[in-house]
C-alpha cells in the first residue's frame, strides 16, 4: 500500500493558515509514445474506413485497432490503422 505525501500547512496572502493535506500519488507510470509516433481520432478513422463511430470503438475495444485514451478521448495509432486497412495481421 503505498502511503500519502503530506504537504505542510502553508500561509496565504491573507494571513490564514491553509490546514494540512494528502496528496495521494500519481495514478500509474507517465507514458510517452515514441518520437515520431502518428495517432489518428477516432473521426478520422470512421471517415477513412467507412465505419460507424460505435464500431470504431468495437475494434479498439476488441484490440484490432491499437490505441490509447487521452482524457476523454480515443487516439489510433497510425500503424495499428495502416495494418487493419491493408489487411496485415
């Protein structure tokens, strides 16, 4: 179990003293992809292969389409869709 980081109580312009929090760690390894990488929307790759954008996420979601989820949002990578759309698996 990996323990909080306590941040000391801290004064603001104001005068009051700020109490003392937990700040929990960050969640998970900070991941960067690799230099030179080309990721696609999820858009992009329904426009380009004719397909729903439920169907898009099915391909993800079923890992023939490589992609990671930036906040919200899905990014395929460029080589995953090249792969899927000429037929090399």
């Amino acid at each position: 179990m990996t323990s909080l980081k306590e941040v000391p109580g801290a004064a603001c312009p104001s005068g009051a003293i700020v109490e003392t929090i937990q700040v929990p760690p960050a969640r998970g390894p900070s991941l960067s992809p690799p230099p030179g990488a080309v990721f696609l929307t999820v858009a992009q790759v329904c426009e380009r292969m004719q397909l729903s954008r439920p169907s898009v996420i099915a391909l993800i979601k079923s890992r023939q389409l490589s992609a990671i989820k930036v906040g919200r949002h899905w990014r395929i990578s460029a080589a995953s869709f090249d792969r899927l759309a000429g037929g090399d698996e």
